[in-house]
C-alpha cells in the first residue's frame, strides 16, 4: 500500500485529480445543469407564447386573458421547481450519494414535518380548488379576508392584493373562506340618489331616465355598458331625502367609472332643473308651555 506523504499532495497531484474529477463528474454535472436552464426557457417561452393567444387589444382584459395570466403563473413556477429538483437529484447521483436512502429520510422527516406544517398544507389545498374553481384571476378586484383589492398573483399557497391605496397584501389561501368577486364576467354599478321631500318623485325620475339613456348613448361611456339603465324605483325614505335607486349593468372593472360619471350628469341636470339635493338637518320642536306656568308667571305679576 501506497504510504502518505507530503510528496502525495503535491500542487501537480491536486490538480491531477481534480482534472480526473471534472471530467468524470464536473462535465456531466455542467451537461445537466445547463439542459436544465434550457428546458426551462423553452417550456416558458412556450407557457408565455400560449398566453399571448388570449390577449386582446384594448383597455380591459376578457375572462380567458385573466384565466391564462392566473395560470401561466402558476405553470411557471412549477416549471422551475420540477426541472431543477430533477436536475438536482441527478446531479447527487453524479456525486455518487445513493438517493433511496436520502428519499426515505426525506420521507420521514416529511412526515413529522406534516403534523407541525398543517396550515401549510390547507394553504395549497385552498389554493388549487381555487385556481381549479376559476373563483379569482389575476387582473380582478375581489375582496378575501376582509380585504378588497386588485389581484396580481394568484399560486398554491398565497394570493396577493393591491389595495387602491397602493399597500400590497398576502394573504394566505387557507383562511380565505368567503371570495367576493367584483369583477366575474361583468359588474353592476348600483346608485341611490336622494332628493328633498318637497320635490315631485315623478319629474325626478324622468330626469334620472334622461340623464341614464344620455350616458347610454354617449360614444366613450357607451361601450363599457351592457344594458339599459335600470331604474328600480322609489326605494327608502332617509332622515332628510326621498331616496331613488337605479343600476347599470357594465363590463368588467367599469361600474365605478361609470357611477361616477352618472353621478356627475345628475348633479348638473338637478342644478338645471332647480331639483334640491337635501344635506343632513333636524328640525327642533320646542313644544308648547303648560298653562300652569302661564299662571304661575301672573300669580307672580300680580304680587310684585
């Protein structure tokens, strides 16, 4: 047997072996990470080419544009952890560490993992009835956990909100347990406007059905409106307003911008037609003084 010597570990020796090593295990390790980055470029450059095909010109997504951004998300991060968790199971095979007993430990600490990671596991679970379900997209406005925003992602474990104050929130798909979608295949702006009570019901709902069918039939407001006004009539009588509800059906992320705009027209056309819009006031009664007071005060005339 060879004897260890300080002449063993020679520089000329090391860097013998470690020639013999990168070309018995370097290089193939070098082959599988690089066909790892590849395949992993090309299954989302075609992920990404497949979105493409539900895009649309225009202002607002439609429904299969929100479906395929969700999802393409969701493919691509799938891509990447299947890919190099495969690449790097071979590569410890080129290392020569034995993979079955490294899966069974893994499997075991899996385990006792599994008891304290339970809310983890409900996480995904929720996530992917969710994104089986198609109740949120990316690109919607949905409240979930007492939050409303807009999606931006939507995976497996978490969904993310933009609220209109610009805050970002992650929230976690297991506690979401009601999802409020305002934006599922079209959306409905739903007003109450309230005038005073000295004003004739009828001229204002003829005003407000004007001022509707203008907004219909106005060339930019027009398009993102699906239906007719609907005007449902007188519905509450407030503290100080007689108040009128109505509703327009519209496309998708447009019910705000269209309430504004109607709410716009009518405070003009109010103005025009001398219609009051009531703010909040009391009227005080005082009631009437007892005669037994009125009496009192003479009694006490008459001794002065």
């Amino acid at each position: 047997m060879e004897k260890l010597t300080l002449e063993n570990f020679s520089l000329e020796s090391i860097l013998l072996k470690i020639g013999e090593w990168a070309i018995e295990h370097g290089i193939p390790i070098l082959i599988v990470l690089v066909a790892a980055f590849i395949l992993t470029r090309i299954l989302r450059t075609a992920v990404s080419r497949f979105e493409k095909r539900f895009d649309k010109e225009g202002e607002l997504p439609n429904e299969l544009e929100k479906r395929a951004k969700t999802l393409t998300g969701l493919l691509n991060a799938t891509i990447s952890v299947v890919i190099y968790s495969g690449a790097a199971m071979m590569i410890i095979t080129e290392l020569g560490i034995a993979i079955g007993p490294l899966l069974a430990g893994a499997g075991i600490a899996g385990v006792a993992i599994g008891f304290g990671a339970q809310s983890l596991v409900k996480d995904v679970i929720s996530g992917f009835f969710m994104l089986l379900e198609n109740q949120i997209r990316v690109g919607d406005v949905v409240q979930v956990a007492g939050i409303a925003g807009l999606v931006e992602t939507v995976n497996l474990r978490t969904t993310r909100l933009r609220d209109l104050e610009g805050k970002v929130h992650i929230i976690p798909n297991g506690i979401i347990d009601v999802a409020s979608n305002f934006t599922m295949d079209w959306s409905r702006a739903v007003l109450t406007i309230g005038v005073a009570y000295k004003e004739d019901v009828d001229q204002v709902i003829d005003i407000l059905e004007e001022v509707g069918v203008e907004l219909c039939e106005d060339p930019k407001w027009g398009n993102f409106i699906l239906e007719p006004m609907s005007l449902l009539g007188l519905d509450s009588f407030g503290d100080s307003s007689v108040n009128i509800k109505l509703f327009f059906k519209t496309v998708p992320l447009k019910q705000w911008d269209i309430a504004r705009q109607y709410r716009k027209r009518v405070k003009k056309a109010f103005d025009e037609k001398g219609i009051e819009i009531p703010f909040p006031h009391r009227t005080l009664y005082m009631g009437e003084a007892p005669n037994t007071g009125k009496l009192q005060i003479e009694d006490l005339a008459n001794k002065g």
